[in-house]
C-alpha cells in the first residue's frame, strides 16, 4: 500500500489554526517554546491583512494539513535582487522521510523562480543535525561561516528610538 499523495498549495485564512498548531510543534522541538509570544490573530494578520508581510504554504496528505513553509522576501543591495528567506519550515515528526520537507521546498523553489527572486536561505540550529542533513541532500549550502546574526529586540528598539543622535 503505497503513501497517500504529498500536495503542497498557497495557505489560506482557514489554515491558521493548523499552522499555528504546527509553528508551536516547530518551537518545541528546536526548544524554543519560551519566544513563542505572538499570536495566532497575530499571524493570520501578517498573513492575510494588509499590508501583507509573508506567506505560507502548507503540505497535506490525506486531506490533513502535516507541514507549512513560512517565508518573506528580502533584498540583496550588493546583487541588486530579491531573495526569500524561509522563515519556518516544519513537517510533523510522524510524517518525515516521506518527502513532504523536499515537495515544500521544491513549491517554494518554484515560487521563488516565478517571482523573480534569486535566492531562498534560511538559518537552521547547528545542533540540529536531521534539518542539515536534509538541506544537504538537496543541495542547499551553507552560505557563510564568517558572518554573526544580531538582532535589537522589542525593548532594545524602544530604548534605541529614544535617543536623540
């Protein structure tokens, strides 16, 4: 008995509640549940609301929405062209290896194409050795190992607006 069939489509407003489900199965298992502060009215804004701040895609089998694409465009200033950075990319735990990740992001590869965008990246944790393996496997890179990721959270924001120079 063969696996029922893998299709990846564009999310709608009805899928929130499912992808909000699997965004919370996503920070469980990198072990990051304590950053997960928004909401799902939150995410369905980003989502759907103008302005429009990201998509998503979802994979189903069987009817049964099982893994989400997250992702948004940014710009390289240097290339002068867009790029998609792959926000979440999650597929439950009973369901991998059955090439549900791989059609998520064969659908985004070609969403990326048809959008004129150059590039897909993405950050994956380095103890998380199944996700690097998979990206390997379909031939994504490690893009660099000499830049450091910062960020000004909320509070950092805040206090740096305030200032007058």
């Amino acid at each position: 008995m063969s696996a029922p069939a893998v299709i990846v489509r564009a999310a709608a407003r009805a899928d929130i509640p499912r992808i909000w489900e699997l965004l919370n199965g996503l920070a469980e298992y990198e072990r990051w549940q304590e950053y997960v502060t928004g909401t799902q009215a939150r995410l369905e804004a980003m989502l759907f609301d103008e302005p429009v701040r990201g998509e998503a895609l979802v994979a189903e089998t069987g009817g049964v929405i099982v893994g989400y694409a997250l992702f948004y465009p940014t710009l390289s200033s240097f290339r002068t062209c867009t790029r998609l950075w792959l926000e979440d990319l999650f597929v439950e735990p009973g369901t991998r290896g059955a090439g549900i990740g791989r059609a998520l992001l064969a659908a985004l590869a070609r969403h990326a194409i048809r959008n004129g965008h150059t590039q897909v990246s993405w950050h994956v944790l380095d103890w998380n050795a199944p996700s690097i393996a998979f990206y390997e496997r379909i031939g994504a890179q490690r893009w660099a190992t000499d830049v450091l990721t910062y960020a000004l959270g909320e509070s950092q924001l805040r206090r740096l607006a305030a200032t007058n120079d």
